[in-house]
C-alpha cells in the first residue's frame, strides 16, 4: 500500500447476503485496523453471526468483495482458513476429553507434530490458569473455563485473526472479565479481534470501533465516545456551596447554563464531557472564584445509543425485562 500504510486486517466491500427474500446483509463496507478489537453490534436476527460467518469462510457472500488477512475471500478461502482463527458462540470442547486432550488433538489437526503440539498445549494450558485442570475430562469445567479452553483451542494455530461469536454469552461476571483481559492480551501482541457481543459493556470496555447493524444496514460506527456523542443528554452537575454560588454560575453561564435547582443548589450543564469542554467550563467557574462543592459528569452510554438508533432496547437489557 502506498506510504508504507499497513494493510487493513479486514476490508470490506458491499457484502451481501439473503436467505430467500430476507436479506440480511444490505451492502455492508468495513475496514478494520490490524492489532484492534472491532465489535459488531446489533439487535438479536440483525445479521452478526452471518458475517462472522461469511468473513470465516463458512458461508458464500451473495455479493461484494472481502479481503481478511491480506487474501481475497472468494478466490483464497484456504488462505483465509490459515490465518484466523474462530470462537463460536456455543463452546466446542469434547467433554469426554481432558483439556490438554482437547489442545492436542487440535494441533494435530493443524498438523504441528507430535513434540510440537505438546509442547503448544502445555504453553496454552499455562496462559489460560488450566494447568491444574489439564487432566481432567472438560464435563467438569466451568462455563468459564470450557470457554477459556475453547479460546486456547482456537489459538493452536496462532491466527492472525480471530473471531469471537458472543464469547461470554451466559458467563457470570467474574469469568467474563477475565476473558476480556485474555482478548487485551491478544491484542497487544498484535492480534485483531473481530467480536460480537450482547453486552454493551463489553464492546465499551475492550473496543476501539464499533459498527451498529440493523436490517441488514450498518447505521454508525465510530469509537465507542464518537457514538455516545450522537446522542443529546450529557451533562455535568455541580452542586455549590451556597445561593450565591448559583446565582453567580446561572448570570456567567447565561443562556448555557441549563436546568438549575435553587433549592438543591445544583444546575445541570450541558455538555459533550470531553476534557476540553469541562475545562473550559472550570475556568470559567473559577475566574469568577465561584465555589464548587460537588461535580459530575454525565455521558449517555452505549445503551442509549443502541436504543436511541435502533428503536429498541439491547438485547442483554431486553433479557432482563
């Protein structure tokens, strides 16, 4: 590429995909930096697993062009194969074997050798903390832990790319940040994450872009703060030391200064929340010596934005109704 730019991990381009008349995937563009966590949001049916699933070469586009890892999708899949790596939404592990069983009989599927697909296992077992479950058969892991191992699995063949259908769908918190930590880990090592996921959380905490696709559409992508920003509704809160305080704040403020409650002594700013603008906001404050006793910054989250866009709730809150 010119300029020495590095080749997008995964280039998109008018992707398409129907089941009969209902199409799933209206023409979708993306472009997703190598060494990224880009996650695909969407209300449940929108389409994520088919993409997942067209980009891994398990199903055929109907149309569009997709380059993954540097090869063309529809002319080289095997090349594609050899340079992802896939974690389904549903665990894959044999449970009649042992871990270390499950690790080794994937690298002899990626045909590593005997002494190289233990050797792998063992440095696997190490990374995920299941060295002292290794023996055992997996019917007797964790939810946690069988995903732990299905990653591990996926990671035998040291993929370049990897694919995380809801990774953590059903884990109880504890087990779903340590697989978040995992996913930073990778990352840093220069591996790109391709991730689905019902927990809005979990896009915010781990990554750097996130797309929104509904009927077949993607309708934003940014960072998980340019996409805050699309939707009205942040503020900071201060609370002040006295009637005077108020008063002075609401008379500098002006036609900015938002909802004030005099009796509360609080007022209410608009405000993106961006550093920026709080300091600008503080200065302001505090040339005129205007004593602050409280303040907060309200930002609306990624639930307010999918709400907002699509109309309706995630699918985790919607669970919990």
């Amino acid at each position: 590429m010119p300029n020495g730019q590095a080749a997008a991990a995964i280039a998109v381009e008018d992707l398409r995909k129907s089941f009969g008349d209902h199409v799933v995937l209206g023409g979708i563009d993306l472009d997703i930096a190598e060494g990224t966590v880009f996650a695909l949001l969407g209300p449940n049916g929108a389409g994520k697993t088919t993409m997942v699933r067209i980009l891994s070469t398990l199903i055929r586009a109907d149309g569009g062009k997709a380059q993954v890892a540097g090869h063309n999708l529809a002319a080289d899949p095997e090349a594609v194969r050899a340079a992802i790596g896939v974690t389904g939404q549903y665990s894959a592990v044999d449970k009649y074997l042992t871990g270390e069983e499950n690790l080794i009989l994937m690298a002899d599927l990626h045909r590593l050798g005997r002494a190289a697909g233990r050797r792998r296992a063992a440095e696997l077992l190490e990374q995920f903390d299941l060295v002292d479950a290794a023996g055992r058969p997996t019917a007797t892991y964790s939810g946690g832990m069988r995903r732990r191992l299905d990653l591990a699995m996926t990671l035998v063949g040291d993929p370049r790319i990897i694919f995380l259908d809801e990774p953590t769908t059903g884990l109880d918190p504890r087990s779903r940040r340590a697989m978040w930590q995992i996913v930073r880990e990778l990352v840093a090592t220069g591996v790109t994450i391709f991730l689905t996921t019902q927990y809005l959380e979990e896009a915010d905490q781990l990554a750097g872009q996130i797309a929104l696709l509904d009927h077949g559409q993607l309708i934003a992508e940014g960072t998980p703060a340019e996409l805050k920003q699309l939707v009205p509704g942040g503020h900071v809160s201060f609370r002040f030391a006295n009637a005077s305080g108020i008063e002075s704040a609401l008379s500098i403020l002006g036609a900015g200064a938002g909802a004030a409650d005099r009796d509360a002594l609080t007022l209410q700013v608009p405000s993106d929340g961006s550093v920026a603008s709080l300091r600008a906001l503080l200065s302001r404050l505090d040339i005129s010596s205007i004593e602050i006793e409280e303040m907060s910054v309200h930002t609306p989250d990624l639930d307010d934005v999918f709400l907002t866009l699509t109309g309706r709730l995630a699918p985790e809150a919607e669970a919990q109704r």
